[in-house]
C-alpha cells in the first residue's frame, strides 16, 4: 500500500512541477490584461480580475467562456498592435507591412493576418504593397 501511495505522490508531484510554469504565465499575462486595460482610451474590461486574485471558473462550455464566438481570449482585431498598426499607417500613407514590422520592432508573419483584418473593417487599404487609411465617410 505504502508504494502505491508513495508511487502516485511522485506523479503528482512530477506533474505539478511541469504544470508550474504554465500556471506563472498564466498569472503574468493576467497582470499584463490588467496593466493594458485603459491604454489608448481603452475602458477596462469589466470581466478582469482584479489585481491580486482569481477568475472563478465559468460552468459554460469551455469553447468560449459562454459567449458563442468559439474563440478564447479579445475579439479578433481589438489588440493594441492593430491601433499602432493603424496609427503608422495614418502617419506614413503607403507603407508596407516590412517597414511596418521594423517601425513596430515586431515580426512580419503578424501583420499579415492584422492588416487584411483592418481593411475587413474598412480602416485601411491595400495599394500595390502599400496601407494606406481609409477616409471616414461622414
């Protein structure tokens, strides 16, 4: 008996020592929504945690938190990289996404699934290689 147990507090043990840098990450971007929250005019979402303690556990389906999207985390496009995105494109009419990574010190790949999700939003438009902003009609 005494090996089954001391046999399974090692598994245990093994996997909480595996799951422990998941569970700091998970508090490190926490704090990082937390500290985001507000920037650019941004009003704080109501659902953060507030500083220090913990979300409860949602007895929804685990694909969406209840709200039906299918999708975990912000809405698709509402990150502070689309508006800084938007920002230089505004600024610097006829970019292109390699002067926009280096201008942003970010890596390419990510602004070619930004950008065509600001021109689905009528916020920018492709010319040749180029962004540029779109006029708002009003």
């Amino acid at each position: 008996m005494t090996d089954f147990l001391d046999e399974k507090r090692k598994e245990i043990q093994a996997r909480l020592k595996e799951l422990k840098p998941l569970v700091e990450e998970y508090h490190r971007l926490e704090a990082a929504e937390r500290a985001l929250a507000g920037v650019n005019g941004t009003p704080a979402r109501a659902t953060s945690a507030p500083a220090g303690g913990r979300r409860a556990r949602s007895s929804s389906s685990s694909s969406g938190g209840g709200r039906g999207s299918g999708r975990r985390g912000r809405p698709k496009g509402s990150g502070t990289r689309a508006l800084q995105a938007l920002e230089l494109v505004r600024a610097r009419p006829g970019i292109t996404i390699p002067q926009l990574a280096e201008a942003m010190e970010i890596k390419q790949n990510y602004l070619y699934r930004v950008m065509p999700t600001l021109a689905e939003e009528g916020q920018v438009v492709k010319s040749g290689r180029g962004w540029h902003a779109r006029e708002k009609s009003s």
